[in-house]
C-alpha cells in the first residue's frame, strides 16, 4: 500500500501518536490492519 494513507506523527510527553488515514474508501480496512498490526509489533503481543 505505497501512498495509500496520510500519515502525521505527533510527539507527546510520554512518546507520540500516528495517525494514518486512508485516502480513498478502499484503502480503509487495509489501513486499519497495519495499524493493528503496528499495535502488536510495538506491544509484544502475540497474533
């Protein structure tokens, strides 16, 4: 998904926020797997 969503990263005190969004309606759910995906890489939780 090369160029599929905006992304903007904001840093906060306690580390930071991505927001990815999709720019069209069927890049969505693909979206919303890697930010999932991202949530359990960076987590340590096991699929």
């Amino acid at each position: 998904m090369m160029g599929g969503a905006d992304v903007t990263v904001q840093n906060t005190k306690d580390g930071a926020t991505i927001r990815m969004r999709a720019k069209s309606k069927d890049q969505v759910q693909h979206v919303q797997h890697m930010a999932q995906m991202m949530k359990s890489c960076m987590s340590g939780e096991q699929r």
